[in-house]
C-alpha cells in the first residue's frame, strides 16, 4: 500500500511557493508530455482521440495538484488516488507494460523539476524551502506512479480471474454467431488475451456414462473449450496441433473434429462435427473423428430428411416392389451408374450371373424409362442410391 510521505511534504511548504509555481504549471506540463513521447515509445503516437485526451490530462493533472498541494494540509487526495489508479488499469487494458509507467514517472519528475525550478530561484525562495519542495516533487511522482502501478497489478489480478469466464462466453458467442456479434466476439477476444483468428476447427466431444471427467491439462492455451456443457466441445486455431494430445483421452471419450473453416462458419463446423459422431457409432477405430477424411459420407448423410426426399423423388419407381426387389435393383443400377459398364462388368462387380445383370437392366429400363438417359436424373439416383447405402452401414445395429 503507498503511504503517500509526499502529501506531508508538500503540505509542509510555504503556500506561496505554491502560488509562485502555479503560472509556471501549464509550461511544465506541455514539457513534460513533449520528452515523454520523445523518450518513450509507448507514448510516441500522435496526440489525438481519446489517447492525447488522458495524457495530457493525466500530466496536468499530476502538476496541477502537486502546485495546489503546497502549504494545503487539508487538499483531499482521495480523488488524484482514484484517478491515477484508473490509469493504471487503462494502461494494463490498452497492453501497454509497467516500464512505459516508470519511465513515464522518471522523466517526468526531472522534466518539472527542470521547468520550474528558475521560476523558484528568481522569486529568491530560501534554499532549504527549495530542498524540500525538490524532495517533495520526487517523492509525489514516485508515488504517483506507484500508484498507478497499483491500479495496473489490480486490473492485471481481476483479468486473470475474468479470463476463463471470457474464454467461455467467447466460445458461446463464436458457436452461437448472433446478428451482430463479430464486434463483441473481437472484444471478449482482447479481454482474453487470445488473439482472433481468420480459421479454426470445430471438435465435438461424447462422453460415456461411465467415462471420467475429461484431463483439461491435455487442452494448450490456444483452445477454447466448454467441457461442463450437455454437449462438451473445442475450437483449436491449429487442430493438427492442438489436437494431438487427444490421441491420449482417457476411455469413454470421443471426438470429431471439423475441418478447418473460416470463424464465422463455426456453427455450421460444430454441427458437422456432432453429425460425424452420430453417424461414426462406438465401435468406430481410434478415439478422434478427422470430418476431413470423410467430406463426402458427411455431405451426402448431412440431413436425414433429404437424403429421403432425394430417394423419394429419384427412386420413386421402386416403391411398387418388395424390398427384396428393389434391394437387387439399387445394387444393380448404382452399378451401372458407376461403371457405366456391360452386363458381364457389373456382374464380376456384383458377384452374380451377367445374364441376372442383363434381366436387372431390362427390368430398370422399364422401371425408369428415358430417366436413365437424362444425366441431372441419373446424378440424382446415384447420390440418393449412395446414400441409402451409407446410412445403412452407419445404423446403428441392435444388440
């Protein structure tokens, strides 16, 4: 805690020298900030907005009051104590480092003393007075600073209290992407000391019933991560990297990771992420879901209702027979959608007789008609075909 010994000191001095000085302050001041920018980077750009307005007015501030202190035991400082503290903070929340502070303090102190020291000798004030009042700036802006300072570690403290819960609310925003958001999401980016990327991925987690809590160590401090939610995820900058780790998550835990995407896609990422999970089922090798190595499967079984609808619309000659039939059917027409071979191919293909091919054929061209020459037709029956085939092999089967 500063104690404040400069207060007495000047309060100590003749309140004429104050008196004498106060003329002079408005030079000192203009000194002062004129050697701080020359002297220290941190303040060297121009003197404009809101930066040139809280320089100038915390330099003559810090002069006006050491002036009016002067032979004043009863001045109040508990407003000049607010102020300097506050600056302090604005400091650490601009992320600007205390040594811009302490070299700002020193030059300052022998900037004022240099300025207004003639006006003192020639007003003939008594060299101890001066001694003091020498004694007295130094220690006022010794203190200044320290309390500046302290202002700075207590935003610097309440920061790193704040960052995980900033971390949090960032990742909310991010995956959430409301109207509007990208200022606040820049803002909670600065307040959490992560800086905002142009792409990320998206990594959705399940956990089994029975699974421990999942190891945050193994997470590096460039990931986001909401692990308390109903449907725990990540978002890495850098997931080739980031990610390595969960190779290494304890049982009962999986993840799929999206692809990389730029961040307002984030949303649509996460959701990618989660429909890898439901399609992939436990019994999937490995712990982690790289979406990237299965875009198409994704793509194609993103939506259930569509996949029927294409089926519906595609393959819609097929609803009059058995599943049996249409079960032969479908193998025997995205066969020869893919291939675009004869009947022996797509029999040494299918395992079967080239002339049960020849039959099939026969049967599709009654089926479909001059579909099966339009090719905007014939895309719509192999996607919707393939998909019937994925979401078969990724239903989950009962035990």
């Amino acid at each position: 805690m500063v104690e404040y010994r400069s207060f007495a000191l000047l309060a100590s001095l003749p309140r004429a020298l104050g008196a004498c000085l106060r003329p002079h302050a408005a030079h000192a001041a203009a000194a002062m900030i004129q050697e701080t920018q020359r002297a220290v980077p941190a303040y060297g750009q121009p003197l404009k907005g809101v930066f040139g307005k809280v320089l100038v007015r915390s330099v003559e501030y810090a002069v006006l009051h050491c002036v009016d202190s002067m032979g004043a035991p009863d001045l109040p400082h508990e407003q000049w104590i607010a102020f300097y503290r506050a600056r302090g903070a604005m400091e650490f929340s601009e992320g600007r480092n205390l040594d811009a502070l302490q070299d700002t303090a020193t030059i300052g102190a022998r900037v004022a003393w240099r300025a207004m020291h003639p006006a003192v000798v020639a007003a003939g004030v008594d060299p101890a007075v001066i001694s003091v009042g020498a004694e007295a700036i130094f220690a006022y802006v010794d203190e200044l600073c320290a309390t500046a300072i302290a202002g700075y570690q207590q935003a610097q403290t309440d920061a790193e209290g704040a960052v995980p819960a900033r971390r949090r609310r960032l990742l909310e925003l991010i995956v959430q992407a409301p109207e509007g958001a990208a200022s606040s999401i820049a803002e909670l980016a600065n307040g959490a000391g992560w800086p905002l990327p142009e792409t990320a991925a998206m990594v959705a987690l399940e956990r089994a019933p029975e699974a421990s809590d999942f190891p945050a160590e193994l997470l590096g401090g460039g990931v986001l991560a909401d692990l308390d939610g109903p449907e725990p995820h990540l978002l890495a900058v850098d997931p080739d990297a980031d990610l390595a780790p969960l190779a290494a998550m304890p049982a009962g835990w999986r993840a799929a990771v999206s692809p990389t995407v730029p961040l307002a896609d984030a949303p649509a990422a996460l959701r990618t992420a989660r429909r890898a999970l439901q399609l992939s089922g436990p019994e999937t090798p490995g712990p982690v879901i790289w979406c990237r190595d299965h875009l198409a499967t994704l793509w194609l079984l993103a939506e259930d209702f569509l996949a029927a609808e294409l089926a519906r619309q595609s393959l819609d000659p097929f609803a009059s027979l058995s599943a049996k039939q249409r079960d032969r059917l479908s193998e025997t027409l995205l066969a020869w959608l893919e291939t675009r071979g004869g009947a022996p191919e797509i029999a040494q293909r299918l395992g079967v007789h080239p002339q049960t091919v020849r039959n099939r054929l026969r049967q599709l061209e009654e089926l479909f008609g001059d579909r099966l020459k339009d090719a905007d037709d014939r895309l719509g029956m192999q996607l919707a075909l393939r998909a019937q085939r994925l979401m078969r092999a990724h239903r989950p089967t009962d035990n």
